[in-house]
C-alpha cells in the first residue's frame, strides 16, 4: 500500500512543479485519464501534452491536498487548484481518483469539480 500512495505523490508533486517528464514516470503507457466534462485521454504522452498545453494558459497555479484515502489499489484525492484570473483568484475544489497498477503505476486517472 506504501507505493500506491507514493506514486500518486510524486504524480501530484510533478503536476505542482509542472515537471512533465517526473509526471510521465508515474503513468503507465496506457493510462486513461476522464476529466470532469467526460473528456478522455487515452496513453501517457497524449495526456501528458494535454497537460501542459493547459497548464500554460494557468497563471499562478497552486495546489492544495486536503486528504487522501487509499482503498487497496485506489488513491482518492480531495484538492483544491487556484489559478489567477483577470477578475481574480478562483479556485475549483476537486476530486480525483487514481487506479494504480500491479507495476506501482498510475493506470487510470477520473478527475471530479465540486459544484
């Protein structure tokens, strides 16, 4: 249990830094990943260049983990992302879930607002 949270760390730690290569590492190849409007990437470097063509348009980025709960080879994470906009901060409260495989790598990845 150890690894399955320590890959979704260092996942969340990359996407802090916006280091996409250290993000990479923690995907499998095949990982799929669900957004919160049923967008679907599918294989790790399509969602990785997903994310960081997004996270250019985000100014002043900041994330905050408010718990994490692990059920076997499940991650649940509630966060909260902050971003500067021309009106001000906004910040989105989220869920995400995260499946991590047998190999210690995230293998699916469901991310969830707050209305």
């Amino acid at each position: 249990m150890p690894e399955v949270l320590s890959i979704v760390d260092r996942y969340l730690a990359a996407l802090r830094a916006q280091d996409w290569d250290a993000l990479a590492a923690t995907l499998e190849p095949d990982v799929e990943r669900t957004g919160p409007y049923n967008d679907v990437y599918r294989a790790r470097e399509p969602y990785v260049a997903y994310l960081a063509d997004v996270f250019r348009t985000l100014a002043g980025y900041e994330l905050a983990i408010a718990r994490r709960l692990v059920a076997g080879d499940v991650v649940v994470v509630e966060l909260s992302e902050t971003i500067d906009t021309p009106s001000g901060r906004r910040r989105t409260d989220e869920v995400v879930v995260f499946d991590v495989s047998a190999n210690a790598l995230i293998r699916r990845v469901g991310v969830y607002i707050r209305r």
